[in-house]
C-alpha cells in the first residue's frame, strides 16, 4: 500500500518527472528566478533546499552527492562557490513562490520560483546625449586645454565631420501599382 508515498506526479511518468524537476532546479540555480506552474515549483522546491543546504556543508562527499542530481560541473561549482556562501547565515527557507498569475489557455496558477538572497547585477545606466556627443567628438573645447592643442584637434574634427556627412539622398518616384503590370503587359509593335 503507498500510505503517506503522496507526490507531485505532474501527469507524468516516473523518469520525465525527475527529469522535469532536476531542469527546473538547474534552471533556478542559473536564473535565479523563474516563472513556472505552482505544482511545478512545489514539487522543485524540496529537492533545491537540499542542494543549498548541501552547498552550505561544502565538503567533498556533499559535492560528489549534488553533481549527482545536478551532472554538471559548472553548476555545482557555481552552486557551492557563490550560492552555498549566500545563505551561510541562513538555516532554511531559501526558496521562495510568489503567486503571480492565470495562464490564459489552461487558467494554471503561474508563480515566480525564486532564491530568497539573489544576487542582483547593477545595471549599466544608460548614456545621456551629452555622454554621447563627447565621446563622438572628443576635440570638443574643453576648459584647461592649451589653446594650441584645440586649434589641432579643431582641424581634425573638421576634416571627420566632412567625411562622415552623407550627401544628400534623393528620393525615386515610386511605382504606381497599375503602371507596373501595364509595363508587364505591355505588348512591342511589329514594323511592318
């Protein structure tokens, strides 16, 4: 009898579902945070505990166990160097399921499947025009800069900005629809 043998089948076969769930988890350990069906991210979150809580032990024996669930190299690197040193100070809960929303074709509950600590990336701020126009033209006056340097970058800048105008672009007439099939069909007369 299977009393208290209760799992997530997720409507699968034993070996497609570990393999459902073992890509979820690599996923997560990559990514960070994903967005997955709330049955999907229930039955990852057991078996990504476990390989942080592994991560934690950083010993041989616990790294030789995680690359068993997770067969690559790189991950379980990345899984014990920087993931396994982020939760140090934790001693559970270090995954989390926000609800997030309906799917529209099936009305399944989406969730983001996320790390409690993720480590955020600063984001490279965008360049003003200003950035911009100096990095185009750097022979631009600038203040404390010898007169007689100015007047050599000058002479440059006036030579790139001759090369980098484009002349002038005329337009064709455009075709009109019906005269492009009378020329198509249009019939050379015989000299007789």
């Amino acid at each position: 009898m299977r009393h208290a043998k209760t799992k997530y089948q997720l409507n699968r076969f034993t070996s497609w579902r570990k393999a459902t769930v073992l890509s979820l988890v690599r996923n997560l350990f990559i990514c960070q945070s994903i967005r997955t069906t709330e049955t999907r991210a229930k039955a990852a979150r057991p078996i990504a505990e476990k390989l942080v809580s592994l991560a934690k032990k950083n010993t041989l024996a616990a790294k030789r166990e995680a690359y068993t669930m997770l067969p690559d190299h790189n991950l379980v690197s990345k899984l014990f160097g920087e993931i396994g040193q982020r939760f140090s100070a934790r001693t559970g809960g270090y995954t989390r399921i926000i609800n997030f929303s309906q799917r529209r074709g099936d009305d399944a509950r989406m969730v983001i499947f996320e790390l409690t600590e993720i480590k955020k990336e600063p984001r490279k701020a965008k360049k003003t025009k200003e950035a911009v126009a100096k990095e185009e033209a750097p022979g631009l006056k600038t203040e404390g800069e010898p007169q007689e340097k100015q007047s050599q970058e000058k002479g440059t800048l006036e030579s790139r900005a001759a090369t980098k105008e484009k002349p002038p672009v005329t337009q064709k007439p455009h075709k009109k629809f019906l005269g492009g099939l009378k020329g198509i069909f249009k019939k050379e007369r015989d000299s007789l």
